[in-house]
C-alpha cells in the first residue's frame, strides 16, 4: 500500500469494537481482572492484558500499533509529550560517564534538556555539522549514541541519515533521530539505518494543534553489547528487543510519562490526513519561500529546497523533493522582526509547528532564551530571524500577507 492507503487501511488499522472505524477511548485508569492470579501475570508482564494506564493503556497501544507501521520500526511507544520522548529514548541506554554526540542545530527545548543531563554525569558532544567526518572524530569509549534532527529546525540541516547511521554502526553505536519535522510522510529514518525515531508528535501527526504527546519507535534490528551498554545488561536475555522492553518495564513506566487516552484517540483521528496535509504544507512552503527571497527587506530565506541551501540535493534525494514545512528569513534587526511579525494578518504567532494553520515566531527571544550566543549561533537562530511554519491556508493569500508585512516594515 501507498502511504495514504496505509494510514487508513494498513495493518495497525484493527477491527475495533463495535464495528467502529476509529478505536474507543479507555478513559480508565484501572483494569479488573477475574482473579488474583491473571492480576499478578499481568503485573509481572507474563500476561498479555492492561492493569493501569500508565503503564498501557488500549487507546493509546492502538496509536503505538499504528505510528510503529508508518515508521517501519518493531513497536512504537508513547509518551506524554515530545520532550518526555527525546528524555526516555535516551536515558534508556545512558548512565552516569557515559556520552552522546548530537548534532548543534537543536531544537532549543532538546538542548535545554540536554544541559540537564551533565547533572546526571551524561555529556553530550556537539558538532557544528552532522557529518560522518565529524561523528568519526567525536567519538570516544564512552560514547552510547549518536544523536540528530532529520530536518533541523530552526536551522533547517537535513541529515544524511544513511551516512550518518553507516559511521555510527562502524562504531557499533545507534543513531537516534528526531523525525518531528519530516514525519513519515517525507521520510522513514528506519530504512535508511537508523535505530531509534522520535517524534514529537503534537505537531504535524496531530495537525490540529490540540494534543501534546511524543512517540518512540525502536528498529528492533541493534545488536547491543551489554558490556558496554551496561544501562541494558538486565535485559540482556530479549537480544536485540532489550532497548524496547527495557523502555516499556522500566523507563517509560518508571519516569511516569504516559499519554492521555484522549490525546491519543485525538492523535489518530488528525493523523489519517498527515500525507493530504504534508504535501500542501510542503508545497505552500516552497511557494512562500520562493516569494519571499523576491521580496525587499527580507534577507537570508531559508528553505532546503531553495537553490540557496547547501541541503537541496540531500533533500530531493532524502526527502522526496520536498522540504518540510517551516522557513526563516531574517529582516535586519529585532525591531523589524517584530514589526513584521505584528503585521501579519492571517498567520498566528504561536509556538507550534505542523498546525493547519500557518504560526509565525521570533525564536531568539523564546524558544531560545535560555541558550548561550554560541548554542544559538549554531542553531541558526539571530535577533532577526523569524521562523514561519506553513499551513495549508491557499498559497496566494500567504504570499499576499507576507508582501504587505514586508511592506509594512520597509
């Protein structure tokens, strides 16, 4: 099946109860059970079944079952947000001394976690680029994983994730991804070598801007070496399954970031339009981009389809010919920044990304506030840059707003 047939025909997609086309919410927090004894399998997982959700839930298992298929991966689990996803994925085979090397261009959210992380002994290795050069050269014996963004954001790097996977593999280390602004529309990290993908799926798999929640998806195929993944070691008996199974026993059921059975029911009504959605946001995109770098007063357009991006190849190779959903440019100061952003008419200053709507946001003075002039310099953020995640509003209205904004700020 195609990707759109997939979302609403594919495997993950059951029968569900009553003939339903979309799966009930078990708003529950407990399960009864017809004895003591199927408690206790169930408890000590030799028992398929559900006891608390925080630990599962058949909702949310239903979201899991369906995101593990688009991602091509072994099982997918979900947590309550896409931070509380990036956290469990890598604290599940870290511990104190060990390292992680990770790409720069972060989002500011996963760098502020990633500052925490040296309370815990972790440290984390940043590159300036994500190249199997760079990977080769920053690794030690104490590194665990190699770490990145399949599209930066606000950076907007693509990574070579074959390139990347191969070198870290050499190394017998797994590559982690955050897909959240690729999605598995534009892109499956899995078959291209990568072992671990996160998303944060309160963004474009959502869409409607109306759930937060993140999602883990394990490859299933990592041949671990539990001497030197000492994190895993009680697992050791599960092989390759043991990063999984430690997540969902220990980790994820531990750390208590479970999602909401609400949210994920929301989740997978938004996501059967992800392919409809990702093809008209990534057309707008391109589109916008592309008039934008026309316009006066606006410099430095963004885009990794734009002649001007050094990731165009990679990203019509990698990406389908496509570039995603979001773009900067710069104006010349934050004043303008401001201005321009106060002028917009039909895009909403938000946080967000992957809404329907089209959100609009200076990341300097927010989703960066709390990093350094180097971590945003290397994240591509400056107090002129403007960071705008297309929806799927018609193109010629965007382009309408963007050009009496420029106006407005000449």
């Amino acid at each position: 099946m195609e990707f759109n047939t997939r979302l609403l025909h594919g495997r993950a997609v059951q029968k569900y109860a009553f003939n339903a086309t979309v799966p009930q919410i078990s708003q529950s927090t407990a399960f009864s059970f017809s004895s003591a004894e199927e408690q206790e399998a169930v408890f000590n997982h030799r028992a398929l079944g559900y006891a608390y959700t925080r630990v599962a839930n058949p909702t949310v298992a239903a979201f899991e079952q369906r995101m593990a298929e688009l991602d091509t991966g072994q099982a997918s689990i979900a947590c309550s947000s896409g931070m509380a996803a990036v956290t469990a994925s890598v604290l599940n085979i870290m511990t104190a001394g060990d390292e992680l090397i990770a790409g720069s261009g972060l989002y500011g959210g996963t760098i502020d976690l990633f500052r925490d992380l040296k309370i815990f002994g972790i440290k984390v290795v940043y590159l300036t680029e994500m190249t199997p050069e760079k990977v080769e050269e920053a690794i030690t014996d104490r590194t665990r994983a190699v770490y990145g963004e399949v599209i930066g954001n606000p950076g907007l790097g693509v990574m070579d994730i074959k390139a990347i996977a191969d070198k870290a593999h050499e190394h017998g280390l797994p590559l982690i991804v955050d897909a959240t602004t690729a999605t598995p529309y534009l892109v499956q990290p899995i078959k291209l070598g990568a072992d671990i993908v996160v998303h944060s799926t309160s963004k474009y798999v959502n869409g409607g801007g109306n759930s937060v929640s993140g999602v883990i998806t394990y490859s299933g195929k990592f041949k671990w070496d539990f001497d030197r993944f000492t994190a895993l070691k009680e697992f050791r008996k599960y092989g390759p399954l043991a990063y999984m199974i430690r997540l969902r026993t220990d980790i994820c059921e531990n750390l208590g970031g479970c999602l909401s059975p609400f949210n994920a029911f929301m989740n997978m009504v938004g996501m059967e339009t992800l392919g409809l959605r990702m093809e008209r946001i990534c057309s707008n995109a391109y589109a916008l981009a592309q008039a934008l770098s026309k316009m006066p007063g606006v410099e430095s357009v963004n885009y990794p389809l734009l002649d001007t991006s050094p990731f165009k190849g990679l990203a019509e190779r990698e990406l389908k010919c496509r570039g995603g959903g979001i773009l900067t440019f710069r104006v010349g100061s934050k004043e303008r920044a401001f201005k321009f952003i106060n002028s917009l008419k039909y895009v909403i200053t938000a946080s967000n990304i992957g809404d329907v709507r089209t959100l609009a946001i200076h990341p300097e003075s927010t989703l960066y506030i709390n990093s350094n002039e180097e971590e945003k310099e290397s994240a591509g953020v400056y107090k002129d840059l403007i960071r705008v995640t297309v929806g799927i509003e018609d193109i010629g209205d965007l382009i309408s707003d963007f050009t009496e904004a420029a106006r407005c700020t000449e």
